[in-house]
C-alpha cells in the first residue's frame, strides 16, 4: 500500500446540538489505495466520521472539534469544503439528492462546466466517464426515467468526472438496490478502484453482500468509537460483530449458532472458499437436528385477488396477466428487479394508477371502480422514505389528518389516534414535534397513519431499508404485531433477510409478469428465478450443501427460528 492518506489522531467531535460528543478519540489511518469498509449501528457516528472526510464537518454541520484530522498532509481545519471536494469524492446514499443536470450526460458534464473546461474536451471526459460507469447507452435519457441501479452509475460518473480525486467515499450504496445490481455495483467500484487506484471507503450495513468488494479492512465503530481495526476474515473469526448488534454474514452466524469455532485461516469471508472443517460439518448436522417445526395459522378466506392485470405507461408494457390471490392475515413479500413493476403493481391495487384491463376484488367484491380515496379506507400504502408522507408538524395531528379528512368527530378521532400511537410505540410523545422523531420513529408514524384508518390490507415499500440489525427487528417485529392483530401484509422489499424471517410467500415479478409464487426458501434455493429476477442465492443454502446437510430447506428453516429467538432476547 502506499504513504498515508488519512490521519486521525485523537480526534473527537460534538455537535453544537449534543451534549455528549458524537465521535470520541479517534486515532486511524488510512493508505493511499486502500479498500476500507466502515461498520456500526445506526447512531455509531459512522456517517459523522465521513462527513468529517468530505468537509460537511464542520462546514455545513457546525460543532466543537478537538485532536487532528490531516487529508493528504493537510489538516482540514485549514481547508474548504471546495478543496476537500477535490480530494475527496462523495456517492450519496440517495443518490436523487446528488443530481444537478436533467439528463445523464449534463449531470455527469456539471462539474466541467462549473470549472469552464472547453467543450470538445468536456465530451471526451464524459464520454469515457460515461463508458466507465456502464451508462454511455443511456447519455441522453432523463435522470427520471432511471432505475436506482442506473442513478447510482450516473451519480458515480458525476463524481469520477473530477479525475484528480484521490479517494471515493460511498455511503450506503446498496440501501436502494436489488440483490444482483447491488453486486454489479460493488465490482464496478472494485474495477474503478483498480484501473485508477483511488483509495475507496464503504460505508455499508449489508455486510454479507458488501464483503463482494475485496476490502483491505474493516472498520467497526460503535457509540463514537473504534471498537475493532482488522481483516474481514479476522472480524468474522470473532464475536465483535454480535456484540454491537451488526448482521453477520448468515453462514457465519449458523456456523456459530451450532458451537463451530471459526478460524481466520479458513477464509469465511466467502463461502464459497470457505474451509469448512469435518467438526463443523458434525455440529452444523447435530445442531439441524433440534429443529421444530412452527406452523403459524393463516385464514384460507381469499382477501385480494388480481385476474389478468394489465397495465401500460403510455405505450411500454408494464404489468402483464397478472393474477394471484393472497389470503385474509398473510405476510407476502413482492420481490423482483430494480424496474420489475413492484411498484407500479402497488399503485395499481391502490388505485393511483388505472389498469387497461383485468379485475382486482377486495373480499369478494370487485374494487376497479371504486375511487383511490374509498379504496385507501380498505388499503394502504407506506412509501420508502416517510419524509414523503408526513405533512403536519405535531405527531398527532399527523396521524388524525385521515380522520379529520372523513369528518371523524373529535372525540372519535382522540380515541382512535390515541389507540393507535399505543400499538406504535408513539404514544408518550404524542404532543411532540415531528422533527424530534428518530428515522425509524418517523417509519413507525407513517404506519400509525395509516392504521388510524383501520385498513385491511397495508403495502409497505422498502420497510427496512437503511436500517440496522436492532432497527430491523424492532420495526419487523412491529409490523408482526399489527399482522396478529388481523391486518395482512404485503412487503415490495430488496432485504432477502426479510424475506426469508418474516414472509411465508414470494411473489417474483419480472418484468412486469409473475414468473413464481412460492415460498421464500424455494425462491432463494432456485437458481432459475434468482438470475431471472436479480435476487440472491442464501448463503444458508450454500453451507448446508458444503456440511452434506440431508435436507437443506428444513436446515434454513431452522436458523431463521432459532436467529429471531436469540434476536428477542436483546429487547
């Protein structure tokens, strides 16, 4: 590796907002060309310490800094936020809130432009950028009509368009894609990284699926400080990740879970190189044998059914023949490609958009016709990000707009929001100013909203994306509740963890047609439907064939029980 490039010595820094400071002695160092993953839990302070890299501290978040920081030799405190953006270079995690230009190619040549550089040069580095992020088919498309595989390229040759840029700093950057982009992505950075030898740092909650990059190191961070500096294969030998309450890899996990004991030198950084010993083979055996299985009871009374759905956005296809029928109390998860029709499926069955042709009952009766305000009295839907929904300032007004909008009376509206933000969890701070809610908390109002209305059927988007292992399960185990209390589920979800843990069906769409309806294990043990839809094989089943487990399935089963069990006791 080369000389130093980042250098933290006893560094800590508070918020002018905090009491307690939110990075604590901080002392590490970087290398020029370095792949490093940085870890933590939500509120670890890892997003603090890249803001730190690219200026945002304390420029645009302003706060009290102590101890040294140097990039390049240089400490920041000396620079601009302009001299670190050219030493430094950013992917957001939404990457929407990175796009300056309206099409592909006048976003990725904004920074030429802002520094004048002549335009027969401008579309010789554009097009090679273009060429290297794998979008130059796209140069002329608006930035709308992408999907989230394809922004993330063009917000990357945004970035990589500065060429003199010494490190890339990506920050959660498969929060928003499917299992198979999510891949591509991270080769892209790894080929990136290697044709013009940046030093790259991932900040990622998704580790099994991050350990695709070849990372030099892992940074685990925890309450402000560095808690462990190692190799990914050193980290996953050891019980640090389980101690912050950081998903390890699956395989890992179950390896652990039997009393295996993992070693270094057996590479389980991938299990597909993964060393796996004759006593692991026999403890993984002996473990599965414990397993019980937990049938949950579902109403066979059909709920929703689709018949021959059909839906175009102006003349492209978008939804074709589309039927299934889910039942009274089920959790589904809809799962597919980034531009599968997950969504636009949704908006269907909620009525924001009208389908050609086909029929869509709601308990038995047809709802085609009905409007999208009496079919949100029966359904409804959770969009990704609760920003997009909250439209009030205090938490109870927010969730008493649905009633106030149906002429509710007062006294039933207090009743039912007070009912309502108990089941959520909301209820102590009722009075409180949105604002003051924490990301997860902000998710949890938008369901209270929308179960004040006492709906059948409630579609979330991406439930738990960005979230960590604790908010996870918090938010999953949550949503369970309201399931046992009668209302069912449908989850439009890239998490193959929510998936398998929580959903007894898959409904797989690929391009805009049902390829299968199945349980989550047949989906993610079908190599078939895995390629076709962009999903991933579980690593679950790739050890339970490598321990020469009789029934792998069954073996799969058993870790999701036994895991939610362990994962109960942290609450």
């Amino acid at each position: 590796m080369g000389k130093p490039i980042i250098s933290f010595q006893q560094f800590s820094f508070k918020y002018h907002s905090q009491v307690e400071p939110t990075l604590k002695n901080i002392t590490l160092t970087i290398n020029q060309g370095e792949k490093v993953l940085i870890l933590g839990p939500s509120g670890s302070g890892k997003s603090t310490l890249a803001h730190c890299l690219n200026g945002l501290v304390p420029f645009s978040f302003k706060g009290e800094m102590t101890g040294k920081l140097t990039i390049k030799g240089k400490e920041t405190k000396d620079l601009d936020i302009f001299s670190l953006s050219k030493i430094v270079g950013t992917v957001l995690q939404d990457t929407d809130g990175q796009f300056i230009g309206l099409s592909v190619g006048e976003d990725i040549a904004f920074t030429l432009e802002n520094e004048q550089v002549a335009l027969e040069p401008m579309h010789k580095i554009v097009q090679e950028t273009t060429q290297l992020v794998g979008v130059d088919s796209h140069i002329d498309y608006s930035i709308h009509e992408l999907s989230g595989g394809l922004k993330q390229r063009v917000s990357l040759g945004g970035v990589l368009v500065e060429q003199d840029l010494d490190l890339l700093l990506f920050d959660e950057p498969l929060a928003n894609l499917d299992p198979a982009t999510g891949q591509y992505a991270m080769k892209l950075i790894d080929q990136i990284h290697q044709k013009q030898e940046k030093t790259v740092i991932v900040i990622e909650h998704r580790l099994e699926d991050a350990l695709q990059l070849e990372f030099d190191r892992i940074i685990v961070i925890d309450e402000g400080e560095i808690v462990s500096d190692t190799s990914p294969n050193q980290l996953l030998a050891s019980n640090v990740l389980d101690k912050v309450h950081i998903r390890e890899p699956l395989y890992t996990k179950a390896l652990k879970y039997s009393g295996s004991v993992i070693h270094p030198d057996q590479n389980p950084q991938h299990i597909d190189q993964f060393l796996l010993t004759e006593t692991n083979k026999e403890r993984l055996n002996t473990w599965q044998e414990h397993y019980q299985k937990e049938e949950k009871p579902i109403d066979s009374k059909p709920l929703l059914n689709l018949d021959q759905v059909n839906f175009s956005y102006e003349d492209k296809k978008v939804l074709t023949d589309l039927s299934f029928t889910i039942q009274r109390g089920e959790m589904i998860s809809l799962v597919g490609k980034n531009g599968a029709g997950k969504s636009t499926l949704a908006k269907v069955i909620c009525g924001f958009e009208k389908h050609s042709s086909g029929t869509i009952e709601l308990d038995g009766q047809r709802i085609d016709q009905e409007s999208i305000f009496k079919r949100a009295n029966r359904i409804g839907f959770v969009l990704q990000n609760p920003n997009q929904m909250i439209s009030k300032h205090l938490i109870f007004d927010e969730v008493a707009l649905g009633l106030r909008l149906r002429n509710v009376s007062e006294k039933e509206v207090e009743r039912r929001v007070h009912k309502v933000l108990q089941v959520c969890g909301l209820y102590p701070f009722r009075n409180w100013p949105i604002s003051a809610l924490s990301f997860g908390q902000k998710k949890r109002l938008t369901v209270a909203s929308i179960l004040v209305l006492e709906p059948e059927i409630i579609i979330l988007d991406e439930p738990t994306a960005g979230q960590d292992l604790k908010h996870f399960t918090e938010i999953m185990d949550f949503l369970e509740q309201l399931n046992h209390l009668g209302v069912t589920i449908i989850f439009i979800t890239h998490d193959m963890h929510l998936m398998l843990e929580y959903t007894s069906r898959a409904l797989v769409l690929v391009d805009g047609q049902l390829i299968a309806d199945q349980s989550p294990v047949d989906v993610l043990t079908n190599d078939l439907w895995i390629e076709q839809a962009h999903l991933k094989r579980t690593s679950l089943f790739d050890l339970a064939i490598k321990a020469e487990v009789e029934d792998p399935k069954q073996f799969i089963n058993h870790f999701i029980s036994y895991d939610r069990k362990v994962r109960k006791t942290w609450q």
